[in-house]
C-alpha cells in the first residue's frame, strides 16, 4: 500500500516538474528579451547623444561665426565712416587753400574788388564740386510751391502776381545728402491778396 501512495506521488510530481521547467523556460525567454530590450534602448541612447552632441557642437560654431560676422560688419562700417570724412576732408583742405590765397591776393590787391571776386567765385566752384563729389545737392525752391517736407516757411506774404503758398523769397538754401535731408531751405511763402477782388475763398497757408 506504501509503494502505491509512492507511486501515485510520484506521478502526481510529474506535472509539477514539467511546470516549472516550462517556467523557467518562459523566464528565460523574458529576461533574453529584456536583455534585447536594454541593449537597443542603449544603442539608442548612445546615438542619440552623438546626435545632441553634433547639433551643441554646429551651434556653437554657427555661435562664433555670428559674433564674428558681426564685429566684422561694426569694423566695415566704422572704416567706411572714417574713409568717407577722410576723403571729404582732403577734399575741403583744397578749398581752404583757395580761401587763404583770396584773402592773400585781397591784401595785396590794394581795393581791386575784382580780383577778389574772382578768387570767391572760385573757391565757391571748387567748393561746388566737392559737394557733387559727396552727392550733397542744394534745395533752392524759388518760385516752387511750399513744400514742408524740404523748406521751413519763415513768414507769408500777400502776392497778387503768385499762387498761395508759392515760394516767393529764399532766404536759405536747404541741403540733400544722397536725397535725405540736411537742412531745410528757409523761405517766405506768399498768401492771397487781401485787397485784390477774388471769386472765391482762397486757402491761406504760412
């Protein structure tokens, strides 16, 4: 009767045996596909830090290129700047000369007033010719309508013989550098006669 029980024990063990060598199986299966598992996520990772490190490494050195684009570009302007009043200047010391020689011949000249006019009228040319050289233009409005974008009106006064607001006197000529504005011309505009008979209301502007 022992060796019955024993048996049927022994029997019902099999199973159990046959269980857990399949578990364990399973278990292995599972800790090889983690394994698997770990390993792609660190090849990942790894690529991925390559990846970060590249892109660090480009911005840094678009970064430095920028900066250095940049105080190259304050270097070109400040250069330029100081070539352009350069050259002015050599340009301007011509004129000087011209003015130092009128004032010399004006001295010696004695009253000639014609000698003296003409060492002006030629230092106004040369002087001329270096503002064109520069693209500096002059703003004479005379007989133009007003405009307040380039002349700056000083007084109005009445006209029978001009539209209103009509240029009629420049008191100061006004300056364009490379058409932007230096200085205004300043000038006296005219505005309707008052004692003339007129058809209508006119628009009085100063």
């Amino acid at each position: 009767m022992a060796e019955e029980e024993r048996n049927e024990a022994q029997r019902n063990d099999e199973p159990s045996a046959q269980a857990h060598s399949e578990l364990d199986a399973q278990g292995n299966e599972s800790i090889e596909r983690l394994q698997q598992a770990v390993e792609r996520l660190t090849v990942e990772c790894e690529s991925a830090r390559t990846r970060a490190e590249e892109n660090w490494n480009q911005f840094l050195r678009a970064r430095a290129e920028l900066e250095n684009q940049h105080r190259r570009s304050q270097r070109d302007v400040e250069q330029a700047h100081r070539y352009a009043l350069e050259k002015l200047a050599n340009e301007l010391l011509g004129v000087r000369d011209s003015l130092e020689m009128g004032v010399s011949v004006a001295q010696e000249a004695h009253g000639d007033v014609s000698k003296l006019r003409e060492g002006v009228e030629l230092t106004l040319k040369m002087l001329n010719q270096v503002m064109e050289k520069f693209d500096i233009h002059e703003v004479n409005p005379q007989g133009e309508r007003f405009d307040p974008e380039k002349h700056e009106a000083m007084a109005a006064q009445e006209s029978a013989e001009h539209d209103p607001n009509t240029v009629i006197h420049v008191v100061q000529k006004g300056y364009l550098l490379n058409d932007r504005l230096l200085r205004p011309a300043l000038v006296i505009v005219s505005k309707p006669d008052n004692h003339r008979p007129s058809g209508g209301a006119i628009d009085e502007q100063a």
